[in-house]
C-alpha cells in the first residue's frame, strides 16, 4: 500500500510550497487520449507473479495477467476464466483444460505448459520466489523446495502435462476449495520468454491481461496501455492507466483536488471528514476482505516466554477501537472482533465476537493483565510501521496513546516509523522487529482459509512473526483435507480459536475500501479486495 518515491518526493515538497498544485503530473492525460492517472507505490520485488505478495505490486498483476480463475469484481466469487474445466473425483487429483484462443501479448498461445512451467519455477527453492508456498499442497513439494538443505527436484511430481490444454494436478492431501485459489497471482501463466531472456522480461513483463506495461521508472511512474488483442471478455474500457507513484497518501489527494491526478485509493484519515463536500459525491466506500492487526515478533524470546499471551490480550484490551475508528477513520473502519473479515459471511467463516472481552476497551483489566503477564519486554513497546502513508501515523499514534492512558506510563507505548513501505517490509523479511508491528492483511482470494493459513500456520509464507502452534496446525490440514466445504469452515473456525486462546496478533479493526476519483472518470468500482476495477473505469 505504498512505495518509494526518494528524490521526486523531495522534488515535490519544494514545489508544494510554491504552488498548491502537487507533483502527481498531468491528469488531463495531454497526448493520451482515454488514459487516466491513479496513485501507486513501488512494489517490493519485481513484478514476477510468484514473487508478489503485497498490494502494489498484485494491483499491476491483475491487469497484465489472467488465470485459470478470477474473482468476480462485485462479489468476489471465483470463477472461470482461462479454465474450460476443472474436474476432479476426490479433492485431491484434478485435471485441468485451458481454454482455447487465448495468447500472450507477445502472440505466444497460452497452454497447459504455461501454468505448469509457471508453477514449477514458482514453488523452486532456488528461484527464491515469495509465494513459493503457495505450492505446497502439490505432491513433490519438498523436494523442489525442502525447509532445510537443498532440493532434489526441479519440478513438482504432482504436474503433468498431458495435452496441449490438458494438465493433471496431484496433491499432498485432499483440499476441496483448491479450484478457488487459482486465481490469485501466484498461479497466472508465463510465456517461454521469461525463461528464454528472464532479465529482458523483469524489466518489461509480458502478460496475457488487458493492458500491457509500456515503461516503468521506479520512484515515479509505471504506464500501462490497453492490449487491443486482448482475447477476454473483460477488455478494458479505457486506452490506459499511468500508475504515479506517492509516498505520502496526502500529497496524492491534494494533487486529486488540483486536477493533476485522477484516482486515489488509498484516501488518508485527515481528508476523510471532508472528502463527500471535496469530491461533489465523487467517493467510494465499501466493505473490503481487509484486517488490520498488530502482529509479534516470535523469533525474539522475550515475545514468546510463558505468559506473553496475557501481555498480548492486554495490549489488545487496552486499545479503544471504537474511538480510534470513529475519530481518525470516520467509520471507514469497524473495530475487529475475530482475525478475519465480514465480507467472509458466516457460511464463509466470519465469526463476529470470536475475541470477547480481548477485544473490548478495559484499561483496568489491561493494566493487570499485563503486570501478571510479566510486564512489557524491556518496560516499553515499540509499535514499527511504513511512514509513507499518512493514516498509519495517525492510528499508531492513537493506539499508542490509548495503550499509555491505560496503562498509566505515557512512555509505555511509542510508534516506531520505518521511511517506506519496501524498507517496512525488508525489516519484517530479516526479522528485525523487536516488538509488534502493523499487520495489515488484504485477502488473496475469498476463503476463511487464506485468512488463517498464511499468516499463522508455521513458516507459512506470510506468518512474519514465526508464530508457531501444532494443535493450530492440525487443524487446519483437517480442514483442508475435509470434502465437504461445511465441515471445513468447521474445522477453520476452530483453528481461528486457537488463535484467539493465544492472542497469536491482535485484531484491530476491519477495512473499507474508500478511494475518490476527478471529473473525467466515470463506472469508477473497488473489487472486494478493495483494489480498483481498472479495466471499467472510463474516461471523458
């Protein structure tokens, strides 16, 4: 949700106290007709889409790649898109046909081998890849990507391609919901030119979506442009999107109001009281598969020693998130009462009241909490996050206060600024928190599954606080292995306990998604993921 601006950020400052017309550029589009600007940050990795996993960077995949499925943009439901058919007898052995006609931008026809060749460089533990694990249900895993020592095997046992659009999957256990995970990036297909010239295809991805990267200048600019050849039944309905890139969420609204910007959807907690009279109705505020918690650094044994957990719930019940969202995010947020989102639905999973009392404002409670817990590590908690967005100052600062005014220390709590979001998420990869840390979860792909599983079950590709609990384990492996959907959000809910009974992260609140948008804009829409729907939006 942010980037790295550096150089053009500091630019920016000394021509913002000349002119109240920020840096953003030229929204009119002058010399691209139907082109619109939206705010953007760097994303942390190259645009490899088995090595993204954070919100920047999954915005451009969404537009340069389809895959086997997609989620729908108004209920978020997976469906087909490059899958004719997927089929399978008993949750575990599937066999996939790709639909026919469909290409790369580069011409390249799009077949089984795509996925599978995709696949195997992703989950390969030399290729490094982030969203490496999200493989792991595939028969061979660990020996393409073993968890201590080298591999034994360059590709997973459990594909096999069998026809040009035909290709078998073969997993380590029975999952049932495996089908709906198939449209998040980490499984869209590569073309043979990332293979044949890698370095040429990380400077310039080819892809199989609606738009196709025109140049991309880190710390200022990435140009997409509409693929006219585009095969799908989404085309996009405008020429292109010049993605500009903000450190500071309030420069990008100000330059929304001066006519240099057409799009922000990352609108900052001060603006939020004045954005309706701002925009002339020009806002969007909806509900959005998005937690924010605070996560812990388990790796650091002062964190993980005999009673911590009553520290954490105290940590958790000294927080007042009904103020913090009523004051500072004008009811765009609603304090959390479980680790998941009600976009979910209870037949989803979503468990309102799960946390109970943890989650409820007690500074008397808190304060005793934490003295029987053994006191905060080192007399004080330091709470890290990416400066480069304006709100989540804000709410640290708040969280912080509200902690210090129960605790009766205004030292107990301090916020601890890390400058952007790719240096944020650096420090988490080394573990170098010492103490709790924004956790701010967008979900992947709807499912109660990908809310627990990745961030808490052990080494699990985003469990950065290497929180590690064998009852919640299996549970979850339960889960997965259940054929009946029903008895697995059961056995998810469940799991989502063990969480709560270990205050494993502390639930803060559940996030809309909010975004404003200039004149020239219209079918302006957020996806449940509360990213915008780009190939809608229309200009003029």
């Amino acid at each position: 949700m942010r980037g790295a601006r550096h150089a053009l950020w500091t630019a920016c400052a000394a021509a913002a106290a000349l002119s109240a017309a920020g840096c953003g550029g030229d929204g009119s589009g002058a010399g691209a007709p139907g082109v619109f600007t939206a705010s953007w940050g760097d994303p942390q990795n190259p645009l490899e889409p088995a090595n993204t996993n954070e919100v920047q960077g999954g915005k451009v995949l969404d537009m340069v790649f389809r895959g086997l499925m997609r989620y729908n943009p108004k209920t978020g439901a997976a469906v087909n898109m490059l899958a004719d058919r997927i089929e399978t007898s008993d949750s575990q052995n599937f066999t996939i046909t790709v639909k026919d006609g469909w290409t790369f931008s580069n011409g390249e026809p799009v077949t089984a081998a795509s996925f599978v060749d995709a696949w195997n460089y992703g989950a390969s533990l030399k290729n490094n890849q982030k969203n490496a694990y999200f493989f792991g249900y595939i028969e061979g895993y660990g020996k393409v990507h073993p968890e201590t020592g080298t591999q034994t095997a360059d590709t997973l046992l459990g594909l096999k391609v069998t026809g040009t659009r035909t290709f078998t999957v073969r997993l380590n256990q029975k999952f049932s919901t495996f089908p709906d995970t198939l449209g998040y990036a980490a499984f869209a297909p590569l073309p043979r030119a990332f293979f044949e010239d890698h370095a040429a295809w990380v400077k310039k991805p080819i892809g199989n979506g609606p738009y196709l990267i025109k140049s991309y200048t880190r710390g200022f600019m990435m140009s997409l442009r509409k693929w006219n050849g585009y095969p799908g039944p989404d085309k996009a309905q405008n020429n292109g999107v010049d993605l500009q890139v903000y450190t500071d969420s309030n420069t990008a609204y100000t330059d929304l109001l001066a006519g240099n910007l057409d799009l922000v959807d990352d609108v900052p907690a001060p603006q939020l009281k004045f954005i309706r009279t701002d925009l002339d109705g020009r806002y969007i505020n909806v509900p959005a598969g998005i937690i924010q918690t605070l996560a812990f650094p388990y790796y650091d044994p002062r964190w993980d020693k005999p009673g911590m957990e009553k520290v954490r719930s105290g940590l958790s019940m000294a927080i007042n998130r009904d103020q913090i969202t009523d004051t500072i995010f004008q009811k765009t947020r609603t304090p959390a009462t479980d680790w998941t989102s009600p976009v979910l639905g209870a037949e989803g999973g979503f468990q309102g009241g799960l946390c109970g009392d943890a989650c409820r404002y007690d500074p008397g409670r808190a304060k005793k909490l934490v003295q029987e817990g053994g006191g905060l590590p080192g007399g004080q908690v330091k709470i890290t996050y990416n400066a480069d967005s304006g709100s989540h100052k804000e709410w640290v600062d708040a969280v912080c206060n509200s902690i210090n005014n129960a605790l009766g220390n205004d030292k107990a709590c301090v916020g601890n600024p890390v400058g952007t979001f790719a240096d944020f998420r650096n420090q988490i990869g080394r573990h170098r928190m010492q103490g709790p840390f924004r956790a701010g979860w967008q979900m992947d792909y709807p499912l109660i599954q990908n809310f627990l599983q990745p961030l808490y079950y052990t080494n699990a590709s985003s469990n950065d606080g290497t929180w590690s609990n064998k009852d919640f384990d299996k549970l979850v492996d339960r889960a997965n292995a259940e054929s009946d959907q029903a008895a697995a959000v059961k056995l998810f809910q469940q799991a989502e306990g063990v969480v709560r009974d270990n205050m494993a992260a502390i639930p803060l609140w559940y996030q809309n998604g909010s975004a404003g948008y200039s004149t020239r804009l219209s079918h302006v829409a957020l996806n449940p993921f509360s990213v915008p729907v780009y190939n809608e939006i229309k200009v003029g």
